[in-house]
C-alpha cells in the first residue's frame, strides 16, 4: 500500500511567516491538485498575544465548502526559551478550538559554536517535546535556521553523522513510548538548498533508525508559499522508499473541521 497523502505542517499568511499567497481556500485547492486527502493548518504560537490570529484561521477553515479534503485546525509551537515551557495550556486548546499541536526546538540556544553541545541541546529538546501531554508531533528535528549560524560566524550544520545513533534510537523509543509522532518534514529538511546532499542521505538514514526503534511519524510540507506545498510529494516518496507502514503515519485521532 501506498504512503497516504496527509499534510499536517501548513502556514498562513495571518501569523507573518507565510506570505500573501498562503490563503486557506487557495492551500486547500492546491492540496487537492497535489492528491492529499488530510491537511493540517498550523500557523505559529510562539506567544499569547498572537493567540486572536488564529481564529481568522478558524474561521476561514469553517466557511470552506464542498472541498474534497479532510482540514484539520492544528498549531505549530516553540520553546519560549532553552528549557522553556511551550505557550499553549488545555485551556487554550479546548478555548480556541485546536485539534491538534505539533512542537519542538526552533533555536541552537547556543552563545558560543560547540557542535556537541548543539547536538545535546536539540536531543534534550525533542525527548521533551515527546514527553509533553498536550503535542502530537514533533516538528523537524535538526532542522537549523542558517540565518542564526551566518549571524553568529560558525560552520554550517550539513552532516547528520554527527548525531550519535544512542540518540537517536532513544528519539525513536520515546516516540514509540509516548504515541508522539516525529515529523518527516519537505522543505525544512528533506528539499532544503542550505542543506547538500550527504546531509540528505544521512537524514533518510536517520529517519530508517527512527523507523527500527518504531517511531510513529507525520507528514508536512511545512509550506510558507503556495509553491512549496508541493515538497510533500517528496516526503510521500521517502516514506514509500523507507517502507514505513500505514499503521505508523499519524492523523488526529478526531474528525475534520471540514471536509471528509
């Protein structure tokens, strides 16, 4: 059986990270076109006084009709500092009308380059996101902004052989602990042009490790344009070429805001 074709990592234009093409009707039409049958919106709560945009999201999802794919009403978190808390309660889940959260490390944390340290850091970060109650998947792990390492002077993160293969069988044991998917991520991992190609097949290596320990895993195109939604076919193919079972694919254990 094929990958099924889910989306669950798609911004907006209300939050600022996506541009003005990132509207809800147009991200639905295209995902329609690319053959994905569950999406996920989920723009960023990085704190609460961002919280109101989100309801635009809601809203827009509740007026879509006759659709032809299943939208889910999600949000993406990050740590409020190294070692923080993520900005998002029950209450504000149950208030807001969330039906999922995905989560993890956006940052180095870091104030000097020490690449074990960095790679300490991201691990303790991502056990704790798969430890957290109220977060179905964690997001891109050792995916790193390239502008923070250029602003800082220090040498590009390009090799996933740095990551000890302790860490991440111990990645895929929490995962198959906790029920917390790890997301398989198009353009902040799988297409991403700051990375080469070593880095790409050391990913797919990891995500294979992942796959052994019995990991559960998302799909998201992680989009900020409408012309990157189209990344998720990529993680669609690396799922087929890994062999990742259909029963080990994440989807909301609930129904859709819209669509069926």
């Amino acid at each position: 059986m094929g990958c099924p074709r889910y989306d669950f990592h798609i911004h907006t234009k209300y939050l600022g990270c996506a541009n003005s093409t990132m509207e809800v009707p147009a991200i639905v039409e295209e995902c329609r076109r690319l053959g994905a049958t569950k999406i996920g919106i989920t723009d960023h709560l990085n704190s609460l006084d961002k919280l109101e945009f989100h309801l635009h999201i809601r809203r827009d999802i509740e007026e879509l009709e006759d659709i032809g794919v299943a939208v889910y009403f999600g949000v993406e978190l990050n740590f409020t500092g190294c070692d923080g808390e993520f900005a998002f309660s029950r209450r504000i889940k149950e208030e807001y009308g969330f039906q999922f959260a995905i989560g993890g490390i956006h940052s180095t944390y870091l104030e000097e380059y020490d690449v074990r340290k960095l790679v300490e850091v991201q691990h303790r970060h991502h056990i704790r996101t798969c430890q957290d109650p109220l977060v179905q998947v964690l997001v891109h792990p050792y995916w790193f902004s390239k502008g923070e390492f250029d602003r800082n002077g220090w040498p590009w993160f390009n090799f996933m052989r740095v990551v000890p293969e302790s860490y991440v069988r111990e990645l895929g044991q929490a995962s198959r602990e906790t029920g917390t998917a790890i997301e398989i991520n198009g353009t902040a991992n799988l297409m991403n042009p700051n990375f080469g190609e070593d880095y790409f097949k050391e990913y797919k290596d990891f995500l294979s490790i992942l796959a052994e320990e019995g990991a559960m895993f998302s799909l998201g195109s992680d989009a900020h344009d409408i012309g990157h939604l189209k990344a998720v076919r990529e993680v669609w193919r690396v799922v087929e070429e890994l062999g990742i079972p259909e029963d080990r694919i994440w989807s909301p254990g609930c129904g859709p805001m819209a669509g069926r």
